[in-house]
C-alpha cells in the first residue's frame, strides 16, 4: 500500500511507520515549552531521526483536555520556521498538526508534506482544499467535541460504530473537496473523548478497522 504525500509516496509493509511527535507549544501535556526555540526544536528533531522515526509530525497548538485555543498567525510563529529549517536540514516527511486551513496552507509551502487533522475536518472542512491544492497527505482523526469539552462528554455505548462512522464522514468530505483516495491515512483518535476502556478496546481491534478501511492507511 502507498500513501502518497506532496512530494514523494509512503510505501506501507509489514513494518509500522513510527511518527515522530514535536510540539512547539508551552502547554502541551508531554513536552510543552520544552521545544519552543528552533534551536531544541531542531535538535530534538534531529534526536528522533537518528532513533528512527520515520516522520515528523510538528504541533503549534496543545490538544490535551482543557488547553487554550490559539491564533492561526500565532500557531503558524511557531511552526513555519521550524518546518522551513527542518525541511532544509532533512529529507524525512514533515506533518503539521493543526486544524487551520491558513496553518495548513502556511506549513506546506514552508516544506511540509502531511495535514495531520484531529479534527477529522469537522473543524474547518476547508482544509481539504489546501490539500487537494497540493496532492499532500492528510491523517483524518476521530474525535469528538474540542480541546474545551472532550473531556466532559459521556462516553458513546458503541465505540467501533462511532469511529467507524465518524471516520467515512471524514473520509467523504475529504474526496468531495478533490482529496485523492491514496492521499488519505486514518485514526481512530486514541485519547480523543473515548473511555480508558475504550482506548484499550480500540488498539485490541485495530485490525477490524483495517479490515473496514482496506483502502487506507491507519
């Protein structure tokens, strides 16, 4: 299977593709405000290429439970000079994690080639124009709720029905904007307004969800 990406395809065997996760924030739940000059930023990126990571996924913005939204011109002062050193420096994938079309618009041509959502484009569905503009990757996610109010909703009676559904909206919206199928990877969002249980459920039957999407990534 091949994911295709703006510049070059991912080619998925057996072997699982390892994300590299670097967040220049203050607030995020596992490294805010360490990262936050380009100069750490860029070493730790450099850090987690030579442990293998496969791609870089750059985060402006925090998504833990309860965290403060922030400004599209203040998410992207934050991560286009890190993607633009980054992709000077390496060869390795860069995705940006954000959910704002102009953040979005504003890392690929800084030298990103992946739009990693969590919003599953429930947010700004105008995102996927960005992408289809560019041929870039993009990781839809399930969630529910935002930052804000994730963390108070009450857990959904069936949770492999809620992903699954949730995820062909995304999915449907994407290629209705002009997103090409192979462009296209999914998450089933562990830790985004899903129970301990169900978290732990959602890994157990990760092969079920492959089984369902069997055109896609995940």
């Amino acid at each position: 299977m091949k994911w295709r990406l703006a510049r070059r395809s991912l080619i998925y065997t057996e072997r699982s593709l390892v994300m590299g996760v670097l967040n220049v924030t203050p607030d995020s739940f596992s490294d805010g405000g360490q990262f936050s000059s380009i100069e750490r930023a860029l070493a730790r990126a450099k850090e987690m290429i030579a442990e293998g990571a496969d791609i870089l996924d750059i985060g402006g913005e925090s998504t833990r439970p309860g965290a403060e939204t922030v400004s599209a011109e203040e998410e992207m002062r934050r991560v286009v000079p890190v993607i633009k050193e980054l992709s000077k420096s390496s060869d390795i994938p860069i995705s940006i994690d954000t959910t704002k079309t102009a953040v979005a618009r504003a890392a690929l041509e800084a030298g990103a080639e992946i739009i990693n959502d969590i919003s599953g484009l429930r947010f700004e569905p105008s995102l996927a124009d960005v992408v289809a503009s560019a041929r870039a990757g993009i990781v839809l996610m399930h969630s529910r709720g935002d930052a804000g109010t994730m963390h108070r909703l009450e857990p959904v009676p069936d949770i492999m029905a809620e992903v699954t559904n949730g995820l062909r909206q995304s999915i449907a919206e994407a290629e209705r904007r002009g997103v090409p199928h192979e462009c296209i990877a999914l998450d089933p969002g562990i830790g985004f307004s899903k129970s301990l249980e169900q978290n732990v459920g959602l890994i157990a039957r990760l092969d079920e969800l492959a089984l369902t999407f069997t055109q896609f990534p995940i």
